[in-house]
C-alpha cells in the first residue's frame, strides 16, 4: 500500500463500528485544534500543545477519528512551539523574531481554525508545515 493512500485512511474504528465519525467525536476532533488557540493565547505562544495531548490521551483511547485529529494538531503544535521558542531566540539577538513570531502565530491560528472547520465537517485534515513526532 502506499504510503500517501495510508495516511489518508480511518485507522481502527469509531465509538459507534461505523465508518463515519458521530456529531460527539466531530466536535471533539474540532476542539483539538481550535483548544489549541486557547493555549497560544493563554500560554504566550508556548502551551498550543496542552489541549489536543489531554484530548489524544483520554477520548484518543476511544476514537480513532478523535485520535488522528489530536496527534495531527499536538505535532502541529509542537512545531509551534519550536518556531516560536527560534522566534523568541531571534529577537534576543537580531530583533528579527518579532516579524517571525507574528507571522507564526498567525498562521498557527489560521491552520488550526481551518483543520477545525475539517474536522467538524467529519474531514481528516493534514497541516501544510508539520514535523511529525507523534504516532
């Protein structure tokens, strides 16, 4: 099987044994993503990451659909953080990492609220920018 064709598909099944994903998990699926803007806002642009790993964590065990949105924005948000802790290291030494950081924080919120309209369409969704740590 190909790779590409692997990642596109359902891994295991929903709460319900079917092949479409409940009102509940959709919802869920969209919280990974949107909760995350939250803890940019909360955590200065480093705690995006809090609400999909609490998600992947306790409803992951329950859905795969609820599970693939949460791993997919936790690394998203990881490689937030990561460009917003080289941001924060630019404006220390060049004053550079304000654009850096204004622009990555833009962007995290627009990709999330875009994977958050995905997933409450019943959608997998697979950021543009993402370092896949997280299986």
């Amino acid at each position: 099987m190909d790779p590409g064709q692997r990642e596109d598909q359902q891994f295991g099944t929903f709460i319900t044994g079917s092949p479409t994903a409940t009102q509940d998990e959709k919802t869920m699926g969209m919280l990974a993503h949107l909760g995350t803007i939250a803890g940019l806002v909360v955590g200065a642009g480093f705690l995006g990451w809090a609400v999909p790993l609490f998600l992947m964590l306790t409803k992951g065990k329950e859905s795969s659909f609820v599970r693939a949105h949460a791993v997919e924005s936790l690394n998203f948000q990881i490689t937030v953080a990561i460009a917003m802790t080289v941001s924060a290291l630019l404006v220390c030494a060049l004053g550079l990492g304000f654009i850096t950081g204004a622009i990555t924080f833009l962007a995290s919120v627009v990709f999330s609220v875009m994977a958050g309209l995905k997933a409450n369409d019943g959608e997998l969704y697979r950021y543009p920018v993402n370092i896949r740590m997280v299986k």
